[in-house]
C-alpha cells in the first residue's frame, strides 16, 4: 500500500490517494459479494407462539445498504411475499444500532445507513405466523409439525442475483425429538440446532423444510445412485398408516415420469408432505422437492388418497416443467422482479395434465376416472361465460390477482384453475393429435407403460 501514498503536508501521517480509495472500495464491495450471508432460522417455540425469530449476518461496506424482502416468490405466480408479517426488525452493525428506513414507495424495501469501518450488518427480525393467512403462508407450526419456507425468514440485497448471492443457513428446532428433511445440502446435527452447507439464495429457496415429531419415511425409488421418498408430517401416528398396495402405487409414479421425460435432472427427490386435520393444506414445486400439504386421512382414507396422488403427481411433474425448464418471463434476476405469467397455460396446464396422467398409469385411477374427469373439465368450461370474451393467456396473465380473487361470479371473472383445467384439455389435445399423426406411436393414453431412466 506504501506506493498508493503520498507524503502529507501535516508532517509524518499519510493518506491515500483517489485511485487507493478507489480500490478499498471495490476490494470491500467484491468481499461483501462473496462472502455468504449467514442466517439462523429459530424455531425453538414457534409451535406455541407461531413466531419465528430470525438473525442474519450480510456484508456491506460504509454508505446505504439496501435490503429487499422477497415478494415475487417462484411456484406462487405472484407478489405474495408476506412482508406484513415480518415485524420488530433491528439492524445492528459494529455494536451500535444502525439507521434504517423504509422505502416510501416500495415496502418490501429498506435502507440501512452503515458506517464507517462497518464490514456487515446484523438483522434481527419476528416473523409472526398467521393462522388465517392466504394459500400457504399459514402453513407454518403446529403443535406436531413445522413447515419452513426460507423466503419467509430472510433479507438479501435489492438488486442481488439470486444465482449467485450464497447463504449459509441453519435452523433452531424445537425440540431434540424433531425429525427436519429437506433438499438443503450436508446437514449437520448440533443438539436442537442443524447447519447446512452454503448455497445460492436462488437453491435455498427452492429447498423448503419439514419438520415434526410424528413423521415418517416411504422410499420410492432407490437405484443407480437416484432416490425418491415421500417424507411424511403427521398429527398422529395412525395417519401414517399407508397400505402396501398404495405404497406399490406410489413407486409407480418416478417410473411413469422417467416413461414420460426420458431422463432425471435430480439426483435425490423428496416428496415433502404434511398430513394434518390442523395444518392447511398446499402444493408448490421445487426442484428436488415438493411442498406439499393434505388433510389427515390423505395417506389411508381410499378416496383421499386419489386427490394426494394427483398432488404428488402434479408437484412432481413442475420438477421438469417448471423448474429444470420455466418460461422465460418467470425466471427473473431476483425475487422483486415481476414475472410475467401469460405462458402459465402452459406451465400449470401441462403438469395439470400429467398429474392426472399419472395417477392412472400407477394404478391409483382407473381409465375411465381419467375420462370422466376430462369429460367433467369440459362441461363445466363450455358452461364459463368468461370464456366468450376473455382467451386463455389472459386468465394466464391475469394469475397475480386471480389466484386471490373472490370466488364470487367466478364464471365471468374466470378463476386461476382455468389455466390449469383448461390448459388440461389443450394438452390432451396435442397428446391426442400426436398419436393420430403417429399412428399412436407417439401418444401416451391411460395405459400400463413404464420404462426406467438412467
């Protein structure tokens, strides 16, 4: 550093000059970029309290740090992000509480004055669980099970890419005889505590955790190095009653995908799965997982278990449609830019149709179950005046308010369900012209058809 000096005209001291400055600056900039984000997810009482504390530790350099809540959130379609239940934040930085705002015009956004000689900023925060929340953001604890979706419980830099902003996080369970599964990578068990291997933003929040203490393991598949399992959560133990002939079923379905695609972008797939009279129920895609929720006789009850294979199904299928390949418009730089859903028929109409697919060639729906429910599909759809004036794409594009929407005259406004319902019969359209162009080489009818995937 001597060569970036200059001799100063106030006797022996020495400062530097603007290119040195310069370059502290970038130096602390490139440091703050890569070094990972440390966050400690505390759940230890969140099944009495329904409030999870959260702590983090992100590098920043002096100046104004700007932190964004998540709120466009992949597999959610749209700005649900639930900043009104992050409350009491404090940001603390070389031992003193530091200056924040947040932005007038963007509430998902806050300003952090950090300064001099500060290298990171500790963020403290409650995220306090709602019990009548939309969709799934009240799925967070019972007195049993605790679902932990990480978008929920952190903050990252506003203008971050996703894919290459890396966390190291961990989490506080309540208790030593918790059970948690999840994607996340190399977890490492410390009492009640569980540390995982630093990862991408993007990777940590396409990799929920289930915990609980009534829970058990079906593996699916096991071969050549690929596994597949549903991890089950239960309220009780008699809920986790699954016959052998379902399970029978169940391993059909990573063999009837592998017939449908060919091949596996994942190494190890977890089908996690809340089955709760308590907890509400849920189904979003991930990658190497699903997270997904149904009532407490999902896995014993003979009807029940239908709709649960179909959910599976559904989640399963969005791993390829979806995840491994996703429209352009909703693969984003970071969780605040708006995705554009207009290709959502394709997306959600798809998966709708091989998640019905499916359930049939496994064994859980009969042929004639898959007809009558796209006969079912059909008539209620030619009965939807909103149909008349409104196409497709636009129910499509229309998914970040619809999916929130009164159900009230839902036949004129249109619902989100008709990308996914009407989506449905486009796909078994093409499916069905492909296997006339083909001479049904090329279709894929409800019939025994499996082939395994290397």
């Amino acid at each position: 550093m001597t060569s970036s000096r200059t001799p100063s005209l106030f006797g022996g001291a020495t400062f530097l000059t603007a290119s040195a400055c310069l370059t502290l600056i970038l130096n602390a900039t490139a440091s703050a970029a890569t070094t990972p984000i440390t966050l400690t997810v505390d759940a230890s009482d969140t099944p009495i309290t329904s409030v999870v504390h959260v702590h983090e530790t992100i590098p920043a350099a002096p100046g104004t740090l700007d932190l964004a809540y998540p709120r466009w959130v992949p597999g959610e379609h749209s700005a649900a992000g639930p900043v009104e239940d992050m409350a009491a934040p404090v940001f603390t930085g070389g031992g003193a509480t530091l200056v924040w705002t947040r932005d007038p015009f963007d509430v998902n956004e806050f300003h952090v004055t950090v300064p001099a000689g500060v290298s990171s900023v500790d963020v403290a925060f409650d995220f306090l669980g709602s019990k009548d929340g939309t969709y799934g953001e009240a799925r967070l604890a019972t007195p049993t099970i605790l679902a932990v979706n990480w978008n929920q419980f952190l903050l990252y830099p506003q203008r971050a890419d996703i894919g290459t902003t890396m966390f190291t996080p961990a989490i506080v369970l309540p208790g030593a005889d918790w059970t948690a599964e999840t994607a996340l990578a190399d977890p490492v068990r410390t009492g009640n505590s569980i540390a995982f291997a630093t990862t991408s933003l993007e990777r940590l929040v396409d990799s929920p955790l289930d915990a609980g203490t009534v829970t058990k393991q079906f593996m699916l598949l096991d071969t050549d190095g690929f596994t597949n399992e549903i991890d089950v959560f239960a309220d009780r133990p008699s809920q986790l009653e699954l016959s052998g002939d379902n399970l029978a079923k169940f391993k059909n379905i990573p063999l009837e995908m592998d017939a449908i695609y060919g091949a596996r972008h994942w190494t190890h797939y977890r089908f996690l799965l809340t089955v709760s009279d308590v907890m509400p129920g849920n189904g979003v895609e991930h990658t190497s997982s699903s997270d997904d929720g149904a009532g407490g006789d999902a896995l014993t009850d003979g009807k029940a278990i239908l709709g649960t294979a179909g959910l599976l199904a559904h989640e399963f299928n969005h791993s390829w449609d979806g995840k491994y390949r996703r429209p352009a418009d909703l693969a984003t730089a970071n969780f605040q830019v708006p995705e554009g859903t207009d290709l959502l028929w394709i997306y959600e109409g798809m998966t709708q149709f091989y998640g019905d697919l499916v359930p049939t060639r496994a064994g859980f729906w009969t042929a004639e179950r898959f007809r009558e429910n796209a006969a079912a599909i059909y008539a209620s759809l030619d009965n939807e005046p909103g149909r008349l004036v409104r196409p497709l794409t636009d129910a499509a594009a229309s998914a970040p308010f619809l999916y929130g929407a009164p159900r009230s005259l839902a036949s004129e406004r249109r619902t989100a369900g008709d990308f996914y319902r009407e989506g449905e019969l486009l796909w078994l359209d093409v499916d069905a012209r492909l296997g006339a162009m083909s001479n049904a080489t090329k279709s894929s009818p409800p019939r025994a058809h499996r082939r395994n995937c290397r």
